[in-house]
C-alpha cells in the first residue's frame, strides 16, 4: 500500500513526514516581526490634511514619492477590496488600494507608511547584495563556505580530490582552465559525500541520546525545507546545510531526530529537541535569518 504523507498538517500515525517549518514552537508570547505587507482600514471620503501627492490612474506608469525625507517609486493597483495596504517585493512599492478610495485617502496612507517602505526596500537591497557578495567564483581561487569557514578551491591539475584541512584548500582534479559546470559539479559532489558522512554521524549521536531507531538518513535538495522526518525511522536533510556552522547543522539534525519521538510540535516535541541541543531557541532564529550563496 502507497505511504501517506503529510506536510504542514496534522500527523497521520505510522505515516507522517515532518519538516523543519511546519509548524512553530508554541511560546509565552509571539514575537512580532516586520509583515510583508502592511494594511489598514481606510474609509472611503477624504481626510481634510492628506498631502498632495500626485497619484496615477490603475494601470498607469510607475509614480515617485518624495517628501522630502523618504523617496521611492511605486504604483497603484486598484481592486475589490476594502483597506489600503503596501507591499515591497521584486517589483518595488506597490499600493494597493479599494475601487473607490479616494485620491487623498490613498496620499496620506502612502505619507503614514512611507518609512516602513522605504526601511523595506532598502532592506532588500541590502540582503541582494548580500547574495551577490556570496556569489562563488567556479573557478582557482574561488572560496566556498563550509561549516561557517570557507574553503579555497585549487585547481592546479591535481591527480585527485584532495582537501587540505590545515590550509582550508580544496583541491580539484581539473585543470586551471575547467569552465564554471565542471567545477561547480565537482564541488557538488565532494560536498554530499562530506553532507552524508557528517549528517550519518549526528544523527547516530543524537538518536543514542534520545533512544530512537534510525533506518536511514538521506541527502535532500529541497526547496522549502532544510529536513524531514518519517515515522518509519528515515531522516533527510538538506545537503547544503554544510556551507552553515556545525551548531546550525546539529540543531537541524536534533530536530529532525526528536520527530521520530513525537511527529508533531507540540510542547512534548520542544521538550526533546532541548534535551538534545540546548540552544536550539538561537540556532532556529540563526537559521530562519540565513541564507545559501547562490549556486549558479
């Protein structure tokens, strides 16, 4: 019979697959952060002290707002809806607003909410050059993070792969012209065959300490989450968790051994994930605020 699964839902007994995220840690009290968008209620007729801010037609090009302090573009899309809310993604500024929210209402929404947009998007400039600063160069020279160091990468015609520990060098077997793909694989591989060995051996530890049977632990690719648990005893994990620091890597693997105690997050799960790894309140805030370098 096909195994059930499930993700982000409740626990079917026998035949559940948990990840990282699906559900949270129930806590004393939330933690706010910033929302991707911002909305409130705003009546239709105008405020008598709107600023005058010129506004486009729906559909029409994209505007710019300068008050003198904040400057940004943005657009507006009118819709079926009944509040006025901002929003800051790839395509910049984007106000949302009513069919029939007047053009002074929409002005001094705009002006209430101009620095969370502005603090929003330069937020995003910041984490994309970020990225870009993470970029790996395929190629002799290049470094690579690996378990919160980085590794150069030599390619000198070495007969084999070959890591050198004490000087952090990884060094290829291609010559110092190989294009970009043929590094990038050979990196590739050595990486889950390290991922696979490190992960086999943390999740050992952490299963003696908890008292639960492992059958398997796989590598995953996975574009939501860093790890997954099955009733049936089998663990997957992300293998490029290995560019983060082994304290990132041994909460993942602790909390993915502590679903194969209790197959839900409740707070008999939490109660195992910190017998095992302490600090895990940290190294989960750790993980949500980290990010891959991008593999391209």
């Amino acid at each position: 019979m096909p195994r059930a699964e499930s993700s982000g839902r409740a626990a079917v007994p026998g035949s559940a697959q948990l990840g990282l995220f699906d559900w949270d840690e129930p806590t004393p009290a939330p933690i706010v952060t910033p929302a991707p968008e911002v909305a409130v209620s705003s009546p239709p007729d105008s405020p008598p002290d709107a600023p005058p801010v010129s506004l486009p037609r729906a559909g029409a090009p994209t505007q710019r707002y300068d008050d003198g302090i904040h400057r940004f573009a943005w657009t507006l899309h009118r819709a079926a809806r009944r509040t006025l809310a901002l929003r800051v993604d790839d395509r910049g500024v984007s106000l949302l607003a009513p069919r029939l929210a007047s053009a002074a209402s929409i002005a001094q929404f705009l002006q209430q909410h101009a620095a969370w947009a502005q603090r929003k998007l330069r937020q995003r400039e910041q984490r994309l050059q970020a990225l870009q600063d993470a970029r790996i160069d395929w190629a002799d020279g290049g470094r690579i993070p690996y378990l919160g160091q980085h590794l150069t990468l030599r390619l000198r015609g070495a007969t084999q792969l070959h890591w050198d520990e004490t000087r952090a060098e990884l060094h290829l077997p291609l010559p110092p012209d190989s294009d970009a793909q043929q590094v990038r694989d050979s990196v590739a591989a050595w990486l889950q065959r390290q991922a696979l060995g490190l992960f086999t051996a943390r999740v050992g530890h952490f299963a003696n300490q908890l008292g639960v049977r492992v059958t398997a632990v796989k590598l995953s690719a996975a574009t939501t989450r860093w790890g997954s648990a099955k009733s049936d005893g089998s663990i997957r994990l992300h293998w490029r968790l290995l560019h983060f620091s082994p304290q990132l890597v041994d909460y993942v693997v602790a909390h993915e051994v502590a679903h194969l105690r209790e197959m839900n997050h409740s707070p008999r799960f939490w109660a195992h994930v910190g017998s095992l790894y302490p600090e895990y309140r940290q190294a989960r805030q750790h993980l949500r605020q980290a990010s891959l370098p991008p593999w391209d």
